[in-house]
C-alpha cells in the first residue's frame, strides 16, 4: 500500500449493522418466528426493490418527509429515486397495478430491509428490516381480529406471557370525532392536538395541560376529563352520544369482543393511542411491552383503507401492521428468549493427511444425501486442533479419517459432550446420528 494511500475504516456506516455469524444466528431466529406465524394464517409471501420513484413517498408523506427523512438521490437518468423507508407504499403500488386480476381477500407478508436517515438510538436505526403484514379486501372487523391476533401469537413467540404484555386499540373515528365536533377544531389545530396527546405520557402532566389550554382554551378540562378516563365505558359515557360517535364504538367493542372470544384478555382500549393518525383511517392497535427494562410500544398498526386512492383506484379496505426486527431482538433479549447459537454442522470429519481427503470427502457426501450436515477440515492441522475447532464451533461429534479408516472403511466417531465413542459404517454411524 502507497504510503499516501489512506486506510480504509472497518466500521460500519453509521445507523447500519454487520451480521455475524452469531448475530445472524438471532436474526434468522426472528425472521424463523415471523413467517412461520403468518404462514399458519394462509399469508403469501411477496417482495419488491428497494428502490422507489421519490413521488410515491412525496404524495403520501410530503416533500419535508422524503428530503429529511429518507435516503433520496438523482439516478443518472436523471430521475429522482429513494431508498424505501417502508413497505406499505410499494404494497399499495402492487396491488393497484394488478387489481383486477389479483383474488381478494389479499393476505400478503413481506420481510423488507427499510432505510430511514434518523439519530441512532436504543431500538432504532438507519437500516433495519420489518415484517409486514397486510389484508385487503374485508370491510369488517374480522380483518382487525385475523390481524391483531397475529401480532399476539407472534408476541407470545418471542417469549412473553400475558401479563408481560398489552394490546392497545384506539380508533380514528372516534378521535376525529372529538377533535372536530366535540371540540370544533380545524384540521391544523386537531393535527396540533393529536401530536399533543401522542406526547402524554412522556411530558410533566402540567407542561401537558398548558400545551392544551393553547389549543383548547376554556375546552381543556373537558378533554382532560376524556383522555383520563379510566376505561372505555367511562371514555364512551363522557362523549354526545350521535350516530357518527357510534359507529368508532361500536367497532372497538367488536374488536375487544372478538379476540376476547379467542382467549385475547389483554387487549384494552386506550384513547391516548394515536399512532400516526394521518395515515390511518379506522382501528389502530400497539403492542405494548409492561416490563421496567423495556417498557414501550413495540410494534404496531391499523386500517388504511384510503392508501391505494394514490394510484386512481377506488378504494380498498385495508388492515395491517409492521414490526421491526430491532425492536424484536431488544424484546427477545429482555425474557431471555433468544436461543444459543445452533452448530453449523452435526458432525465434523477430521482429515490425517492430504491422502485422506478424497475420501472424506466420499463419506461427507454420503452423509449430505441422508440430511446430514457435515463440515470436512482440510486444513492438514494436527487431529487434536482440528478436534479442539469443531468443539468450539458447537459441532457436536467428529469423525478422524486417514490411512486405517480410508483402507477397511470402519469409522469412530466421537461424541465431544461426553467422551462416548461409537464404531461402524458410514451407514450405521449416519441411522445413529439421525435418531
């Protein structure tokens, strides 16, 4: 190397991650118990590429979005492309693009790797990949209860028991409802205070009544009243009981109802949930982690039934949530639930001599055909080292093989855990190694 020539930085771009083998040992893990989940529900697999036509992101999010919030250059022809930072505007594009000969109802999962340029920070960073999953094409909450039971079992799977956890549902009519008839405000002013309540639970109760009363003025208590009652009959009981008011209700009853009927009992309604409310236009749910360490929304989603109206089509309901594997593995780490790293082989052929190898190599592919993996060292190092590396790699039983075995084919192998020799036939060997 020239000595004015710099050296290149091992580390990663900042926000991304490398994968180790034993890191991505933890993500296959993850990836493992998200499709394994939504393929017991009938859920097909899609994919598209990561690259999108900037537009797309400016005509559902706007341009301040997309030029601070996304990885946006100008391709050299000239066009302006984007780095997805989320699945659900590729999905939509999808599914308007063939519409009319898709067959509904559509339930579609994907595990996309997304870009957004944010400050690194516990539980999120700037490349990251998330399981989403969508239905379209059911108008009623059934499609709320498929859905948000699916985000249950797969909670369930990394590790948590009931009582670890909640599920939060709200619903944007009945939030629409009280911002603008019960209170009269204009959109910006219900924007304001929709971001407002999103903040409850982070700020000084008293820096929160102030930020309301700046909105809300002589209105304020009657909101505090509303967003601190304790339950959803006391919230209901609280609101004009009209026709429009009814229907966001009627809809949470139905959804609490429906998983409860399926043995989902930690499922509440919370009128602070406001999960990005633009976006969302009817039953919005998170799933909530209770424990000290890790007390926080974990992953979440609702109904959007206005997104594919971007492309000219009519619409189509639609219900869905995404959850990230970040998020995943913190929640994982936290009920020890993360399973030690798996051996990359069931059993590892040590090799005495170059001479040696042909037929290693033999018994090796003997072994592959009967769904045996199997590591061959062939790196001439003395038997007691290449013993020593399959022990450390987890592998947990070698196979010596040189000038003895390869001339009357009996082999030994040995299990490292005990000590426990056994002899025999590449055949024999390989019934034990599968029992």
């Amino acid at each position: 190397m020239s000595k004015d020539m710099k050296k290149l930085s091992t580390d990663a771009y900042k926000g991304v991650r490398d994968f180790f083998p034993s890191e991505m040992a933890v993500e296959k893990q993850i990836f493992d118990i998200w499709r394994k989940t939504v393929e017991m529900y009938g859920y097909e697999e899609y994919g598209a590429s990561v690259l999108e036509p900037a537009e797309l992101y400016k005509a559902k999010s706007g341009d301040e979005i997309v030029n601070e919030q996304t990885y946006t250059f100008t391709d050299r022809g000239d066009r302006e492309v984007t780095l997805r930072p989320e699945m659900t505007p590729s999905l939509a594009r999808m599914v308007a693009a063939r519409k009319r000969e898709l067959v509904f109802p559509l339930r579609w999962y994907s595990i996309p790797n997304l870009f957004r340029y944010e400050q690194p920070q516990r539980g999120r960073v700037r490349e990251h990949w998330q399981l989403n999953v969508d239905i379209f094409g059911v108008e009623s909450i059934a499609a709320e209860i498929e859905v948000i039971n699916i985000a249950y079992d797969i909670t369930r799977s990394f590790g948590l028991t009931d009582t670890d956890f909640e599920i939060r549902i709200n619903n944007r009519k009945i939030m629409n409802y009280v911002t603008r008839d019960v209170f009269g405000l204009d959109e910006a002013a219900a924007q304001k205070i929709s971001k407002l309540i999103d903040k409850k639970d982070k700020v000084k109760p008293e820096w929160f009544e102030a930020a309301a009363t700046d909105v809300l003025g002589d209105k304020t208590k009657q909101f505090l009243i509303l967003l601190n009652s304790k339950n959803f009959e006391e919230f209901a009981s609280s609101l004009p009981q009209t026709t429009e008011e009814h229907v966001g209700l009627k809809e949470i009853r139905e959804c609490l109802a429906g998983l409860e009927r399926l043995g989902i009992t930690n499922a509440r309604f919370d009128q602070t949930l406001m999960r990005g409310f633009d976006y969302y236009t009817g039953i919005v749910f998170e799933v909530y982690d209770l424990n000290p360490l890790n007390r926080r929304s974990v992953f979440g989603g609702g109904r959007y039934d206005d997104l594919l109206s971007l492309f000219g089509n009519e619409k189509v309901p639609a219900f869905g949530f995404g959850a990230g594997d970040v998020v995943a593995r913190d929640l994982m780490e936290t009920y020890n639930a993360i399973q030690k790293n798996s051996a990359p082989a069931d059993v590892a052929l040590c090799v005495v001599g170059d001479q040696s190898t042909p037929y290693a190599l033999e018994i090796a592919q003997s072994f592959r055909a009967k769904n045996i993996r199997v590591l061959v060292d062939v790196s001439n190092k003395k038997v007691g080292d290449q013993i020593k590396n399959a022990d450390k790699r987890g592998v947990p039983r070698v196979i010596c093989i040189g000038d003895e075995e390869v001339k009357n084919g009996k082999l030994r192998m040995k299990i490292l855990a005990t000590g426990e020799e056994l002899s025999g036939s590449d055949e024999e060997l390989a019934r034990t190694i599968r029992t």
